[in-house]
C-alpha cells in the first residue's frame, strides 16, 4: 500500500446559523430541504443537522492525509498523517492539492483510499473546489468515469461484499475488526460545534487524524496484516 494516500475531511455549515445566511441563500436552503425534511423540523434545525455535509451549503475546515513509508534507518514500516485545517477554506485546499501533487509526483497511479469517499469526501472536495473557482487536478477528474476506472478505494463498500443496501460506520467497523476508536472524543456531530463555539481547529485536527489512521488500520486487517501500532503512527506538523 505504499501507493495509496489514506483521507478524511471534516465539514461544517457555511454560517453558525441560518439566519447569517443571505437571504437568497435561505430561499436556497429552506427550497432544499423541503421534499426530504419532516414538515415538523424548522428550517434553522434542518440546517444545524444537515448543512454541513451538503457541499452546496457546507465548507471544509480539516482535511487529514496518510501514507505508509519505510524508515531506512530502522526498516520499520510507519504511517504519516498530516491534517492540514484553518478557516479560510480556499487556503486549506490550495495547501491539500499542493500536498497531494507532490504525492502524484511519486506514485502517478496512486490510489485514495477512505470510508464512504465515493460518496461524501471526494466528490465533496471535487464540488467545493469547483464552487470556489479553483482547478480540479487531474487525480480528481472523475466525474463520467466507471467505478472501476476511478483511483478510489472504499473501505465501506469493501465491507459490502456485493450488497450494495448495507453501509456502516467506521467507528463501529473498527469495533467489529478490534481496532482501536476514532471515536474517544468528538464525532462527526459535534465538529461545528468545536468548530464554530470552540473555536478548537487543534482538536478537529486530532479527531481527523485518528479517522485517518483507524482507515489505514482497517484495510491492513482486511489484506491480513498486523495493524499499524501506536508508536509507528507520526504526526507530522
């Protein structure tokens, strides 16, 4: 797996509130969630539960990535992870794809690897870059492609095994599998709350980094390989 770049990403709402939406960008909201919201849930709630992870209404403020790599002097195999997170989304992403570039540089055919990153993380990087006006590089154009043509590996669709209904957690794959918790924290949840009240991008930082690394413990148990320890995980700043 020496060619494969482990992610995850931690989303929260544009605004705090709804209300610090313009007006025309509430019109937008209340007209979106009006066929999929019971008519009991108010907009305002709708938005707290929901904007975050619709791209549309959302933004990305920690974005963590991982790699396996050989240390020469030990020959031990140890996992690096970085999370990069900040307020100014434009700035986090220019930072992320300068990353990932130099990844490209040395692994050409690398691959994504997360859980449920069909679904949510990368098409939700692909769609803020887009809506921020900044290029899609050539390791994320993949919109048309085949899913068997694309550089994206999925531990929650290899966890289906062909049932194609089933989806899981990766707090509770990890349980299943015995691998240690992402979840000793914070949760998914709780980001825009650390986030927006907080005020704590070190703690969303750390919480991404640990999904990031729960990844790369699954898929080392799903190739029958003994999971990365704690001592050979490196942060690096």
């Amino acid at each position: 797996m020496i060619d494969a770049l482990f992610i995850d990403i931690e989303t929260v709402p544009a605004q705090p509130t709804l209300e610090l939406l313009d007006p025309g960008w509430q019109s937008l909201w209340t007209a979106r969630i009006s066929k999929t919201m019971p008519e009991m849930v108010e907009p305002e709630m709708a938005y707290r539960q929901k904007a975050g992870i619709m791209a549309e209404f959302g933004r990305i403020v920690c974005i963590a990535s991982g790699y396996f790599s050989e240390d020469k002097t030990s020959g031990k195999t140890l996992f690096k992870v970085r999370a990069v997170a900040g307020e100014d989304e434009t700035a986090l992403l220019k930072e992320w794809v300068g990353m990932v570039d130099k990844f490209y540089a040395l692994f050409p055919a690398f691959r994504f690897v997360g859980h449920n990153i069909k679904e949510f993380d990368i098409p939700y990087i692909c769609r803020r870059l887009m809506a921020l006006g900044l290029p899609l590089p050539k390791y994320l154009q993949i919109s048309g492609m085949k899913p068997w043509e694309t550089n994206l590996v999925d531990t929650m669709h290899q966890w289906r095994f062909g049932d194609t209904r089933h989806s899981i957690s990766l707090n509770l794959l990890a349980h299943v599998l015995n691998i240690p918790t992402p979840k000793d924290d914070i949760d998914g949840s709780q980001v825009q709350e650390v986030f927006y009240k907080e005020k704590n991008l070190d703690r969303i930082k750390k919480y991404c980094v640990k999904d990031v690394v729960t990844v790369a413990r699954v898929m080392q148990r799903f190739r029958g390989q003994a999971i990365v320890g704690a001592d050979e995980v490196v942060v690096v700043d």
